[in-house]
C-alpha cells in the first residue's frame, strides 16, 4: 500500500529534550516537505526536501532541522523542544513533477510541557 | 478526532445539494492552486489542483473555478453527500511547486 508513515503519533516531552520525528514514504518520491498545523492558522511549512541531500526552508523552520540522507525517509529534529513548538505535525511527499500533489501521513502529536 | 481549527468559517449544506467552499490567496506569482480535504484525525488529501494559466478545471463531483483578477479560487461540490463532511484547504504552490502555502480552511457540515 502506497502511503507515508510517521513516528511517533504521539509524544509529550519537556522543554530542551531533543527529540526526532520520523517520516517514510514507499511511493519513491522526490519531494518531502514537513508542515505543523495550529488552531486557527491553517498548515504552515517548516522545510521541504526536493531530493536525496537537497533541502530548503519553509516559512517557519526556526526550532527545526531536517535532513535528507535516503529519498524514502525526511526525519523532523527538535534540538531543544519549547513549549510554542506544541503542534500537529504532517510530513508529505510527491513527485518532483507534480509537486504540488502531496501525499499527507497521518500526522504526529507533539505537546511540550 | 483531532482539532484542526477551532475558529474556522463554517458551511453548511443539506445532503444532495452543492456546496461552493471560497478561497481568497495572496500571490500573483503562484503556479498552481489546489484543495485538499482533511477529515478528523487525518492528514490532508489532495482533491483537485488547477494550473494558473487555467480558469477551470473539473473532477468527479468538484469544480475548481480560479479568478486571477480577483485572485479568488472556489471549490465546487456536486450533490454533497455525508462524507463529503470534513475541513477544506486551498492552497497555492509556488517555486518550482516546492513551496506551499496553506489557507485557514473551511468546515463542511452535510446535513442528512
């Protein structure tokens, strides 16, 4: 089954507890991107990978880090977790050639006490 | 299921009807326009998208209308039925189609 995958779904840690957020694609997409999704203002792009070593900011990556190591997995790090970081994350993918068709994962979770 | 939005402009429809689910967006210069469709507690899904050089575009049951001059994009459901009910987002699509800026959303409710 086609379809992006993301761990945990679930987690609650305290402020400055580096943490990772996995997400894994099977469909050999090209493109990757992460997204946080906050009450009242919509879904907001962190970064975005267009292939293997290749990434970019979104509008909001401050707090974050990515990286791109394998074209299947788009790991999401928070080298020191604050509270304003609580979020519903989404990571997605596509082909490069219909980027703007993303194939969303089920999301993650994350409240930071 | 999850809260996406808790001060999102609602629509509500009775089944079997249409539905037309607005969208305003900022930049001249994107490329593409799409919606997508998330229900509770799952991601977003893409539904149709419509190239910016296109004035409308149709799907299986949805129309997506896109009025640059005004720079309004609009979401047409045909016959809404129940699970149909779900949060609507536009979303424009810049850069190559890598950069992706997300609409506030709005709820469907259908009515049986």
């Amino acid at each position: 089954e086609a379809q992006v995958t993301q761990n945990p779904r679930y987690l609650i840690t305290v402020t400055g507890k580096k943490l990772t957020v996995t997400c894994s694609q099977n469909m050999n997409h090209e493109y990757m991107s992460w997204y946080r999704q906050d009450p009242g203002l919509g879904l907001r792009q962190i970064y975005y990978s267009m292939n293997v070593e290749v990434t970019d900011k979104g509008d909001v990556p401050e707090g974050y880090k990515v990286s791109r190591k394998e074209k299947r997995n788009f790991p999401l790090i928070l080298e020191s977790p604050s509270p304003n970081q609580t979020s519903l994350y989404f990571c997605a993918s596509s082909f490069g050639q219909a980027a703007y068709e993303q194939y969303f994962g089920p999301g993650t979770r994350l409240t930071v006490t | 299921g999850e809260s996406v939005g808790l001060h999102l402009p609602t629509l509500s429809v009775q089944e079997g009807d249409n539905s037309i689910i607005n969208c305003a967006y900022s930049n001249s210069a994107s490329d593409y326009f799409i919606w997508y469709k998330q229900e509770s507690g799952k991601g977003p899904q893409f539904i149709i998208d419509i190239r910016s050089n296109m004035d409308k575009r149709q799907g299986q049951r949805v129309t997506v209308l896109l009025n640059k001059t005004v720079k309004h994009l609009s979401l047409q459901i045909a016959a809404t039925q129940p699970g149909d009910s779900a949060v609507y987002f536009c979303a424009e699509n810049s850069g190559g189609g890598f950069k992706t800026i997300f609409g506030a959303g709005t709820r469907l409710f259908v009515k049986a």
